[in-house]
C-alpha cells in the first residue's frame, strides 16, 4: 500500500492510502491521483516541484467528470 502524507492549511497532517496515479491526456497530460482517507474517497490535480508535492482540488467541471469516470471504473474493476 502506497501512502502520502497531506500537510493541511490548519497545520495538521493525515496519511492517506494512494489508490492510484495517473494522466489525463485530454487536460494536457497533467497528473492526477485518487487517494483514500477514512473510507472515503478524493482526486487531485497534483505538481511536482523541487521535490514537494502540491494537490490542487479546484478543478474544472470537465477534469472533475473525467474524474469521475475513472473512479468508476477502478471501482468495477474495469480496465482504465
């Protein structure tokens, strides 16, 4: 099980399980990762930069349906 630790604007820090990295060709081939905190589960946007990694959750509209859709199909186990 592949883990990150979140670091959040209060200050606190949580680990989550990575449930899975990918890219999106349709938004310019950025990265995005579905994580999993407390049997609930999220999707970023995420950056690399000078080895600090920055999730960005404000999306699009667009980027949160194509989201969506792999989330779904991870979840039927499909093929992505």
């Amino acid at each position: 099980m592949d883990t990150m630790t979140l670091n959040k604007l209060d200050g606190t820090t949580e680990e989550v399980e990575i449930m899975m990295t990918f890219k999106l060709e349709r938004f310019n081939d950025n990265d995005y990762v579905i994580y999993k905190s407390l049997d609930k589960f999220y999707a970023a946007r995420y950056v690399e930069n000078n080895g600090i990694t920055n999730l960005e959750t404000n999306l699009s509209e667009d980027e949160k349906e194509d989201l969506s859709k792999v989330f779904n199909k991870l979840r039927e186990g499909g093929i992505i």
